[in-house]
C-alpha cells in the first residue's frame, strides 16, 4: 500500500464512504456546490465532507464521536487512533477535533485530486458520479474492502 493510499484509509476513508451514499442527484450535488457555480470547489469539498462525516459517525447526534461510534462506522479504527484524534483526552472527538485531524492527515486534499480527474481543480457531477460508481462496482463486502480498492487503482 503507497503512503498516499495509506492516508485515504484514515480519516477520508469515512468521507468516501458519506460521499459515495450521497450525491448521486443533482439536489444533493449541490449541497457540495455550496456557490451554485456548477462545480465543486477544494473548499467546498473539504467544508462538506468534515461535515457530512461527522455528521454520519456521530449516530446518536449529541456533537461528539465515541470510539464506539467510530468503530462501528470503521471497524479498522483503532484505540490509538481514536485517542490521538482526540487532543483533550475526554473520551470523545469533537467537530473541531475532527476537523484537525482531517487537516493533520491531508486525506481530504487527496481525495479530491483522485476524484478530479481532468485536473481542473474544480469536481463536476460528473466526476463525482464516476467516482461513486467506481467505488460501487468493487469487489469486496464490505465498504471498507471497497474503498482500498478503489483508491489502489489508477
């Protein structure tokens, strides 16, 4: 596994996953397109997906991320992990702690160069879609397996 590869199966792993569950209409591209520009902007990508992840870990909706939660959305996230994600040391990862740890782990960076693949800077619907498709379409059981798979491939 290349050290990029690596990355994307932290923290952005989770955000392949939100991503490949939504934007699949035109609606819900443009809760991403947040400007109406009619393309997806880094910004808007990372602003989204910290969001939308957190959002989808955080099952109970009280603003906070136990390992539990966690691991139940990732069954490969470790303790470890977990407590280095979480900086004070309270037993649960806030937004703002995410929100780090995103950034500390550049995932999010990574993952929307893979998605852009004209390499304009910028996502259509198009990419995003071919990118949820790709990800749909590989082997594996699990959402997890899906993923490696699909960010291993040129």
């Amino acid at each position: 596994m290349t050290p990029q590869t690596r990355t994307i199966h932290g923290i952005a792993a989770l955000g392949i996953l939100a991503l490949a569950a939504g934007c699949t209409t035109g609606d819900s591209f443009h809760k991403l397109d947040a400007d109406r520009s009619g393309s997806v902007s880094p910004a808007e990508f990372d602003a989204h997906m910290k969001q939308e992840v957190f959002a989808r870990v955080d099952a109970n909706s009280d603003g906070k991320v136990t390992l539990e939660e966690w691991q139940a959305f990732n069954p490969k996230v470790d303790s470890k992990r977990f407590r280095k994600a979480d900086s004070n040391g309270d037993g649960s990862i806030s937004r703002k702690e995410a929100d780090a740890e995103f950034d500390r782990e550049g995932s999010l960076p990574k993952l929307f160069k893979l998605i852009d693949t004209d390499g304009n800077g910028s996502l259509s619907q198009a990419e995003i879609s071919a990118f949820q498709t790709k990800v749909r379409q590989q082997p594996g059981g699990s959402p997890s397996e899906k993923i490696t798979n699909a960010t291993q491939q040129p």
